[in-house]
C-alpha cells in the first residue's frame, strides 16, 4: 500500500467545470441560524464532497463572501450551488413547491434515526439548527419528518458540521442503494 501522489488523486476527481455540470445528488441542506462561518466553510466542503444538490443558507447563518467561510471551505464556495433566504420559513415554503421533502435533524419526541430513510424521503432538503439552540419549534411544525443520530455518551449533540457530514453520507448511500442500485 502507498499514499496517491497529489496527481494521481486529481486524476479521479472532478474538475471545477464538470462538478458545475454534473447530476447532483437530490439531497440538500438547509443551515437554520448557524452562527460559525467556520462551521459554514466546512459544511461547503462536506457538501463538495459528497455531490450534494445545494446548501440553503438561513438567517443569520453567514454566507459568502466572507474570507474565513472561503478559507475553510477550500474551494467548494465555487463548486456547491448555495441560496440565501432572510427568512427559514419562506425557503422551507420554496423548497416544498420545488418537490421536496424538509426534514429537521434534531431531537424531538419522535424518534427516527437517520438511518431509517427510505425510497419516499427523496429528494430531501435536511435542516441543521442553531450550535445552542436547534430548530425553533414553528420551523419543525413546517417539516415532514425529523431524524436524530444517536448519542451514547453524555452529550447529546455532535458539533454541527459533524452531524451534516454524518447524515450527508448516509442520506446519499440510501439514495445510490434505492435508486442507483449500488452500495460503495
């Protein structure tokens, strides 16, 4: 086993041009007030990475322009699709005219794992909340469904970029295995 030299990883990646051309996968994310514009860069690369069809920005969640948003998101500023509501209400309201399903990953009194997506959740938009305090409650009376990742330890969340990261990769294996018959 060796390392890939850094030619031979760009040589199995997408280029700037192809990544704005290419078919996206029908999973997006919707940031609700997040407040880190370092956790916003890294979301843009999680997002890059995993083909992701947009990442919807909401209130006071920092969007670019911004220098440190660019620095973390190494890139993928310019390689993800990315909106930018006032209001998370109006851009839930868009999102379900435009076909898709809005789910909360938070904790509430109904538990469904984020791994329990099935052939019906897609294309899905899922809402990341604020570091403190979530998803406000009006919000999560506007979705379809809320999934949870499981804690076993004593906290009870992961870091927001984490988390996207966590259920960007599980939405789009369910996806791929569903619909494109392939699990990698």
């Amino acid at each position: 086993m060796r390392r890939l030299l850094h030619s031979e990883i760009l040589r199995e990646r997408l280029s700037v041009e192809q990544a704005k051309r290419i078919e996206r996968h029908p999973v997006s994310l919707l940031l609700y007030n997040i407040r880190s514009v370092y956790n916003v860069g890294s979301i843009f690369r999680t997002c890059d990475a995993t083909l992701c069809k947009e990442l919807i920005l909401c209130g006071f969640t920092p969007y670019p322009p911004r220098k440190e948003i660019s620095k973390t998101a190494l890139g993928a500023v310019e390689t993800v699709p990315w909106r930018y509501f006032d209001s998370a209400e109006t851009a839930i309201e868009t999102l379900k005219r435009e076909g898709n399903k809005i789910f909360a990953l938070e904790i509430t009194d109904r538990k469904r794992l984020y791994t329990s997506l099935n052939h019906g959740d897609f294309p899905i938009v899922i809402i990341l909340g604020n570091e403190l305090v979530g998803i406000d409650d009006n919000l999560l009376r506007l979705c379809d469904d809320a999934l949870e990742i499981p804690m076993f330890g004593v906290k009870h969340s992961l870091n927001v970029a984490v988390a996207a990261g966590v259920v960007l990769y599980e939405s789009i294996r369910t996806y791929r295995k569903f619909f494109k018959g392939d699990v990698w």
